[in-house]
C-alpha cells in the first residue's frame, strides 16, 4: 500500500487516476518481475507491458511514446488504441477508470479488460522453467512440436520434440468458446477439453474474412467424446478478421482464435495429421524425472497387454480390457466372444509396436491416448496399421477402454461459418 501512495503522489491531478485505473486491471505499482527474455521482445504482450509499467512508475511521457508506436505497429488492436486514447485524454483531464471515454459500451471495455488481464498475466506467470506439462508423456518420430492450450490462461503454448523432450519455444494469446470449456453438445458454444491432432490446414484465401490467415481444423469429436455421447463439429485453430488484431479471451464459438501474425507463426510448427493439440482448462505441470517415471510405469502395462496377446492365453489378454470397453460397435463381451473365436485358429502370434506416441488427457479421470504403428502377424494373417488405444484406471490398474485405427477425420465447418455455396465449395476442397 505504501508504493502505491507513494506513485499516486508523483503522478499528479489527471495522472493519479490513469495510475488507479492501471491499478482497476490487477497491476501492481511495480510489477512482478516477468521475464521478458522468454516472451518476443517484439511483441504486443511485452510492448502493452512497457506501457502500463510506465504508468504505474507515473512516467506517463513515456508511457504515451511507447503506447503511440504500441498502436502504429498492431494499428488493428483496440485495446492498443484505448490505451493511448486514455493516455491523451489524461493530459487533459482526470478519468475515473480504464477506457472512461464518453458512449463507450460497457461490454466493450469488459472485453478489453479481460484482454489485458489475459495477457499480462501470461507475462507475470510464465510456466515454470523446471516443469513441463503432464500431458506430453512421450513424442512419436514424426512430431516436431506438440500444441497445449491453456483455456483458462486464454494461451496457446507451444512444444518442441527436443531429443524426446518438450521444451516450450512459443506462446500466442488467444480467444477460446464464449461460454468457456468441456464441450457436451453442438451450439453450446464452448472449446472442446481433451486430446486432439490436427487434421488439414485451411488457407485464409479460400475462407470468409471470419478466419483470417486460415485455419486448421483439429479431430474434434474424437473416439472418446464420441464413445461419451459428446456432439458438436468444426473446432478450428484459426486466425481473426482482417480488421481485427485480436478478440476478448471468450468470443468465439468454441473455435481457438489467434491474431493473424501469431497463427501464421504457429503455421510453421504444425504438421498436418500429426501435430497434437491438448486443451486444458488449467496445465497441470510435472518434473522431467516425474514424467518419465510415470510414462515406465505405464508402458510396463502396455508390453503386459503385447505379451499376452502374443502368448494365446485369451483369458490374459483380455484382462487388460476395461469393464466399460467399445469398439467398432461392441462392448466388452461381443469383443471377447470374437477374439476366443480368433484365437482358436492361430497356432502363434506375433506383434511389434514402433513409432509410439503417449499423450495423458487433461481432467479429473485418469486416460491415456497411445498411437502406435502396429505389426500383427500371425499363423493365417499378416497386417500393419496405424492403432489407437485409450487406457482408462479400472481397479487399481490400467486398462483399455477404446482401440481402433487411428483414422484422419473428416473435415467440418464451425458453427460460425456462413453457410451456403462458399460454405458447400469449401467444404469440397
């Protein structure tokens, strides 16, 4: 309390209240230390940081020449441009909050104080530097990067396949469903929670302005919100419209919302068909040691389920099934039926996986997603397939819940997609 009396002092008459409305976004006088070293030093976070840094120091000179060239190079961001209309106006006058312009809607300023709030957040409250997220347990030979979306954070974070190991190497802010996460039902308007890969990439030139640089459309529902009953179709990662640089944290229809530049900068880490995509409502984070003990444990139960398929005892194998298990439009006991029936024709099994990845999903219920290219050969068959499992905790121990191909899905339009002949036309490419 003292430093703020202290910079309120210093300000001056129309000053002190710019410094209270700085104050009326979450800002300290003087700011945690946020390492600007792990953020583009260029970019619209950092240089809205300078900004309201300078305020609360009750430097408003400098404030209002960082906040001129803030708004010269993102000229299509309204917060930017409210920011140093509130500047200007308090060479003039006192104002009596963040965006105190006469007519202005209260929505409207809501919008661009969650925006602000949203990204000077992600700067003051970096991931920390000796923990990665649980959910990237191992990487395939084909992922480069995985995606991790922190819904409640409004940030994309972005992690590169280092030798095995995630390391964050980019962060975008971003606009997620406006009535917030854990999608259950087409029009409910929320961002979809679990693990997903990106499925085609979408240019903006063949797209409504809506989507700006273009998109690319993610597997939303997946085999287990289908397995849960979940709807809905078309969650896209995508950009914003030309005249727009960016929208509030909760203004889509449950697509993930980039400005153009940051999506176009994501385009270069994506591969299509392989990158994955986690979206949590909050990160969960663990230690590099942690995660690799808890991926060992984990594929000891899956050699377990190998082996026992390789040795012809039915009864073992099966055992790595869970209670509640589907696939292919059985349950667990018509699953049984047809493999004792399989089995009694084979006189020996073999099967090898390769190329493995091994993704935890976010929320309360323990669930494993492993996709792994799987070599099945046998006395009567011969096969290779590209395989998913989901493994649930059932009795103390993992188990299967789902397995199937690993199948791309079909493309599908955002509910906010115009609909008609563009729609038809783009849906056809």
């Amino acid at each position: 309390m003292q430093g703020w009396r202290r910079v309120l002092a210093n300000a001056g008459g129309a000053g002190r209240a710019l410094v209270v409305a700085v104050c009326m976004l979450g800002m300290p006088a003087a700011f945690a230390a946020a390492s600007l070293a792990q953020a583009n030093a260029d970019g619209a976070e950092a240089r809205l940081e300078r900004v309201l840094q300078d305020i609360a120091d009750a430097k408003l000179p400098a404030a209002l020449a960082e906040a001129d060239r803030l708004a010269a190079r993102y000229p299509t961001w309204r917060l930017a441009h409210l920011v140093r209309g509130d500047l200007l106006r308090a060479r003039a006058a006192p104002i009596s909050g963040f965006g105190d312009a006469a007519g202005a809607r209260s929505s409207r300023m809501a919008d661009l104080r969650d925006e602000a709030l949203a990204r000077l957040r992600a700067l003051r409250e970096r991931p920390p530097e000796d923990r990665i997220p649980r959910y990237l347990l191992q990487f395939d030979r084909m992922q480069g990067s995985a995606i991790v979306v922190d819904a409640g954070r409004s940030r994309v974070y972005v992690y590169e396949n280092a030798d095995g190991t995630p390391r964050l190497v980019q962060d975008f802010y971003s606009t997620l469903g406006r009535n917030g996460v854990d999608k259950l039902r087409e029009g409910d308007r929320k961002t979809p929670l679990g693990v997903y890969h990106v499925t085609t990439m979408l240019p903006g030139r063949k797209l409504p302005d809506l989507y700006g640089w273009g998109a690319f459309p993610i597997s939303y529902p997946n085999e287990w919100d289908r397995m849960a009953g979940r709807t809905g179709y078309g969650i896209w990662l995508h950009g914003v419209p030309s005249d727009t640089y960016a929208r509030a944290p909760r203004a889509s229809d449950g697509c993930i919302a980039l400005a153009n530049a940051d999506i176009a900068e994501l385009a270069k880490r994506v591969q299509v068909g392989v990158t994955p995509v986690i979206i949590a409502d909050r990160i969960e984070w663990t230690t590099p040691q942690a995660s690799r003990e808890e991926r060992a444990a984990f594929l000891r139960e899956l050699e377990a389920w190998r082996h026992d398929w390789e040795s012809l005892d039915t009864e073992r194998y099966l055992a790595h099934y869970a209670r509640s298990f589907r696939s292919d439009g059985m349950d667990r006991a018509a699953w049984s039926g047809k493999k004792r029936r399989v089995n009694k024709a084979k006189r020996w099994i073999k099967v090898s996986l390769d190329n493995m990845s091994l993704l935890r999903s976010p929320g309360k219920q323990a669930l494993m997603v492993v996709s792994f290219d799987q070599d099945y050969r046998s006395s009567n068959l011969a096969e290779r397939m590209r395989k998913r499992q989901y493994w649930i905790q059932e009795g103390g121990r993992w188990r299967i819940a789902h397995e199937g191909s690993a199948d791309g899905a079909p493309l599908a339009l955002p509910e906010s997609y115009p609909r008609g002949r563009a729609a038809s036309n783009t849906a056809a490419r």
